[in-house]
C-alpha cells in the first residue's frame, strides 16, 4: 500500500507545473504513437520500468515527465524496485494515459472533468433473487429477459472500455452473479487489465464462486448487508433467510483472502443499524463498510429516504471512524467530503473511492471531486445504453449497440451538462465545498426535476426537502415517472 510523504500537496503550485504552454508542449508528445500504435508515455513508463530502450532522442523530448515520475515515486516512499514494478500493472498505466489526455482535454479543474472516466459501473444483468424495497433497477426473477447483452456483445463492451483506457469496471446487477456468463466476461476483463470489483447480494457467494472470483483476481467484492441481524435486513431484501446466507457468503470471503467490503444502504428503517454495522464489519474482519446514499428511484419510495438531519448524524458517525484513524469507512454521499473538510479533519474523503491521511493532501478530494456522474464515472445498463449514474436509469446517454463508448462519454449532450457545475443551483453552487461535494445529482432529479437542482439530502437544503416530501411522498412513483422524461 502507498503511504504519502508529508510533503505539501498545493493545487496551485500543480497547475503552475501542468497549465502552462511547455507543459502542454510535453503532454501532446508524450501522447504521440509511434509505428507500433504505443504513445510514447507508454514507452517511457517501460524504459522507467527497465522493460525497454527507448530512442535518446524521445528520451531527451520526455526528460522533465521523467523527472516527475521520480518526484512521485519519492512522494509515496516507495524505492526504485517498487515502483518499477507499480509501473507495470495495467491499472496504473490506464490512470496515467487517462489523466494526461484529461489535462490535455480540460485542464487541471476542481473538481476535475476527465477524458474516459475511472470507473464504469456495470449493471450486468436485470436478473435477481431477492425484491429488495430500494433497488434503483427494479431487478428481480426474470429480469434477464429485457433484451440484455449477448455474451458477444458484452465481450465488445468490454473491448470497448478498454480501447478507451476506463481504469476500472464494478460489475452490479441485478445480482450478477445469477448470470451465467459472468465469469466468463470478468476473466475476459482481467486479461484485459482492468481492475474489477463486484456488487452482489451476497446469497451466491457459494464455495465453487469465491474460489473463482478468487482464481480470477477480483479487486474487491462488495456484498450487501442491510442490517446487523436477519429480521430487518430479510425485510428490507424481501426474502426470508438471504441474512444468513450473505453472512455465511462474507466469511467464505474473507476466509479465501477476498478483499472484502459489506455495503449498507441507510435508510429511514435501518437507520439506527449503522453504529451496529461497523462493529459487526470489524467482528468480520472485513476491509471497509461502504454507505450507500439511498436514492428515491426505481423501487425506492420517498418515505424511506432519511431526513437531512438523520443523514448528518450518519455522516458525524461516519467521521468519527475516519477521524479516528481506522479508515474502514466508505460512502457514496458526497458530503461526507463536505463534512470532513469543515472540521478541518486529519482524514478527508476523497468520494467514495478512498481516504487520505492529512490535511497537506486533502486538495486532492478537490481535484477528484464529489459526485461524479458523467464527469468520472458512468453505467452500462444490461441492454447497452448508457446512463451517467446508476440511480439515473432513465437518462440514457446512448447506446453501446449503435455507439462508440468514447461517442458516447464525449459527445453526449447529457454527460457534456453534467460536467459543467457553474450550472448548479443553489445552495450547492454558492457553497464552498461544492468542490469535494456538488451534492449526489441523482436525488437533486428525483426530488426536483433538475439535475442541476440543489440536493435534498444535505442539510444546507432541508427547506427543499420539508418543502417537496409530502407532495412526493403522495404523489409517488406517479411523479418520478413524469420526472423522468427524458429518453
């Protein structure tokens, strides 16, 4: 694991370095391919890492980028035969080729828009064995029979994120584990060098699946847990006995040395679980309890929704394990980022992708930013069209089935809006953390109509969310579907 030096991160000595003609001069070279197809960023981070010679005449041309990779191994204390070896792993590669045509493409920004995003969430397939009360997908028995992917074509999208440097796919469901090609797919994506974590149920987390997800080399598995005992969490799922499974599913796991997560969903009926899941998550030994924002779409009512005032007592919870220097929470709600830089704290979420120790780094969760709906993240949905968020289904940005992946990211009028945040309403734009936060844009359109609304769930907005709740709560599933108007 990398472990920062105490070296000041400073924004703008790093767009003094980045955002000037030389540098871009630099960028556009190091961009450049050769006869082989490589660029010759690519060709240096080979040379760097021993594997091959370059011509001393591009090595002359890419001296300084050379000279900032030895600050950056310097930076995380990691020796010269670590980081040689960090240069080869395909993950990093795809980061580095992805932020340099981010930098050429937009600039250094906060938060920063990126060329291809990070991450594609893919929801794999529409089948599922439970009816869970807040599922954004309205997965269950059957749901493989809208019009999902062949096995072919998924193996195209996955030449297709790849051709376009996406750095990581989080395969969700649906459960996918239900799918049989699955593993298939996912090997096919390792040997591609993606970085591949799984959101699942937990239910099918049998002997023979954990050893192949373990065969196969999975970065994390996420499985769900919406309560600390099976009562409510079988309620929630909406089949009797899945807590027993998922549980008994974790051990199996962590026992094969699975990096393993539990995700909670917080919402209004399983609020008080939270103090209670991140003991359970440390009785396991599991690596990160992830919190997911519970977002009214799909199966998920309004009234289920916690308040402002109860997601801020989630976040101080969550703040207090960060603060303490355990790292072993995770959330989707972006001000979890906004909560911690007001307490000026020693840990600072970046998304929720990650936590880094110390306040000279914390600029970092500015440039990463909070939400990243079509600005570092998107889904693939099980027929091929693509969405900027998973909780917004029915906002398609096209179509991998008629599209280009990159088509799709950079043209689309859609993913282009959500990048641009001078649109945000207020109070999100005028707020001083709209950096590391924005708000979750998913539930500014469900409650609001406008994705560029404020978001109800921060308690900077809880006039907006005691103003629409008990006419949406009313008006229902009736609302969203005039809401989501968009095709």
């Amino acid at each position: 694991m990398w472990v920062v030096s105490k070296r000041k991160f400073d924004v703008n000595r790093l767009r003094f370095l980045l955002e000037n003609s030389f540098s871009t001069k630099l960028i556009k070279i190091a961009l450049q391919t050769d006869e082989t197809g490589k660029t010759h960023l690519e060709t240096l981070l080979d040379s760097y890492g021993g594997n091959k010679r370059m011509s001393p005449a591009i090595r002359i041309k890419l001296y300084p980028i050379i000279k900032v990779l030895d600050i950056i191994r310097r930076s995380f204390g990691r020796d010269m035969e670590a980081f040689k070896k960090d240069l080869k792993d395909p993950v990093i590669r795809k980061i580095a080729l992805n932020s340099f045509n981010s930098l050429l493409t937009y600039g250094l920004s906060t938060p920063q828009n990126f060329y291809m995003p990070l991450m594609v969430v893919w929801n794999f397939t529409n089948n599922c064995n439970l009816r869970c009360k807040h599922c954004y997908q309205n997965a269950g028995p059957g749901g493989e029979k809208r019009d999902e992917l062949t096995t072919e074509e998924k193996m195209r999208v996955v030449d297709e994120l790849h051709k376009s440097n996406v750095v990581t796919i989080y395969f969700s469901g649906g459960e996918p584990l239900f799918a049989p090609d699955f593993f298939d797919v996912a090997e096919y994506a390792k040997k591609k060098g993606f970085y591949l974590s799984v959101a699942t149920n937990g239910t099918l987390l049998t002997e023979k699946n954990v050893k192949r997800i373990k065969d196969i080399g999975f970065g994390y598995i996420a499985a769900s847990l919406d309560a600390s005992t099976p009562e409510k969490h079988d309620a929630f799922r909406g089949v009797p006995g899945m807590w027993e499974r998922t549980y008994e599913g974790i051990k199996r796991l962590i026992k094969a040395g699975v990096t393993t997560c539990i995700q909670f969903t917080l919402a209004k009926e399983n609020f008080d679980e939270l103090p209670k899941m991140l003991d359970l998550r440390e009785k396991l030994g599991a690596y990160k309890l992830i919190v997911y924002n519970y977002i009214p779409v799909g199966k998920a009512g309004f009234e289920n929704d916690p308040t402002p005032e109860q997601k801020e007592e989630a976040l101080r919870i969550m703040y207090e394990e960060l603060n303490a220097g355990y790292h072993v929470v995770a959330s989707t709600a972006p001000q979890l980022g906004r909560y911690c830089k007001e307490r000026n704290a020693d840990s600072v979420v970046i998304a929720h992708y990650a936590d880094v120790k110390g306040k000279e780094l914390s600029t970092i969760a500015d440039i990463v930013g909070g939400c990243g709906a079509g600005r570092v993240y998107c889904a693939v949905q099980p027929d091929g069209l693509v969405t900027p968020c998973v909780y917004m289904p029915h906002l398609v940005a096209g179509n991998l089935r008629k599209q280009s992946f990159k088509e799709i990211w950079q043209e689309s009028p859609l993913m282009v809006y959500l990048r641009d945040k001078s649109e945000l309403k207020e109070a999100c734009n005028s707020c001083e953390y709209n950096a590391v936060c924005g708000g979750c844009r998913a539930r500014a359109y469900e409650y609001t109509g406008d994705l560029m609304g404020p978001d109800p769930g921060c308690t900077k907005n809880k006039d907006v969310y005691y103003s629409l709740i008990e006419e949406l709560k009313e008006a229902g599933k009736e609302k969203r579907k005039a809401v989501a108007g968009v095709k």
